[in-house]
C-alpha cells in the first residue's frame, strides 16, 4: 500500500479484501493475509493521525471555550462598571437637583423618558396576553417509545458515539 493513501482509501480496501474472502468461501490465503496486515497497518499508521488531529482540535476547542469566558467576564466588568459610574452620576444630579449636564468636550448627560412594562404574575393575565413556546420533551417521548407506546412524529435514532481515550 502506498504512503498517501487515506482512510476512504483504506476502507475501500478493506471491503475488496473482505469480498476476496467471501468469493474464497471465506478461507484464508496467503494474499489475503498479507492484504489484510496491510491494511491493519495503514489503518494503524492512519487513525494515529486522526486520533492527533482530534486531540489538537478538542484542545483548540477547550481553549476557545477558555478565551470565550474570558472575554465573557471582561465584557461583564466593563458592563458592571458602566452601570455603577451612571448610578453615581445619576445620584450627583439629583442631589444637585439637574435634569442636564454639559461637559464641554466629554460630552452632554441628560435624561430621556421611558415605559417598562412590569408583570407582577403572569398566571393572573388574559391568554390574549402570553406567549407559548411549543418544545417537545424528548424525556417523555423516549420513555414513552421504550414502553412500547407510538409517538406520532418522534423515534429514538440509535448511535455510535466514538470514544478516544
């Protein structure tokens, strides 16, 4: 087998060697276990690579993950930050009794009126009121199917999970 050959490649090959051993009446030869060696091999020498490049990418990942938080928690601080340096500027002017503010270059502080809807408790609005948001509960429809109940629209899709260690 060649040295660039890739994993379809080795799967490819390993089916023409397994129907070679069907077409045998599934004795082995001589050729076949050398095919079969070598294909073990390069599969071997293959998934090694793969099984690299999977641990770089799950690294990369976590990383990513890593920096995400970060920045998550330097955008939360800045925020926090902002919303603390408004409420003392908000509590100066009203003890100076200012609606307006003019800093010359730094710019103008001023308020703007707003509404904001309060629900106390929404189980005592209209329905005319609410959304609903339909979701499936996937618990229930698994355990449902397992007791050999029909679920109209749903079924429980077996998987292979492959697991690295």
């Amino acid at each position: 087998m060649e040295n660039k050959i890739t994993l379809w490649q080795i799967s490819q090959h390993q089916q023409q060697v397994n129907a070679m051993l069907e077409e045998n009446g599934g004795e082995l030869t001589e050729e076949i276990i050398q095919m079969m060696d070598e294909n073990n091999e390069a599969l071997e020498i293959k998934g090694a690579g793969y099984i690299h490049s999977i641990r770089y990418f799950a690294a990369t990942e976590e990383a990513a993950k890593a920096e995400k938080e970060r920045i998550y928690n330097i955008e939360k601080a800045a925020k926090k930050a902002q919303e603390s340096l408004k409420t003392r500027l908000h509590q100066a002017m009203q003890v100076f009794g200012i609606d307006k503010l003019d800093l010359g270059t730094a710019g103008k502080v001023s308020y703007r009126r707003s509404e904001l809807v309060i629900v106390e408790d929404v189980n005592n609005l209209s329905p005319a009121f609410c959304k609903v948001k339909l979701e499936a509960d996937k618990v229930a429809i698994k355990a449902a199917i397992k007791a050999g109940q029909e679920v109209q629209g749903a079924y429980i899709e077996e998987k292979l999970n492959l697991n690295i260690r």
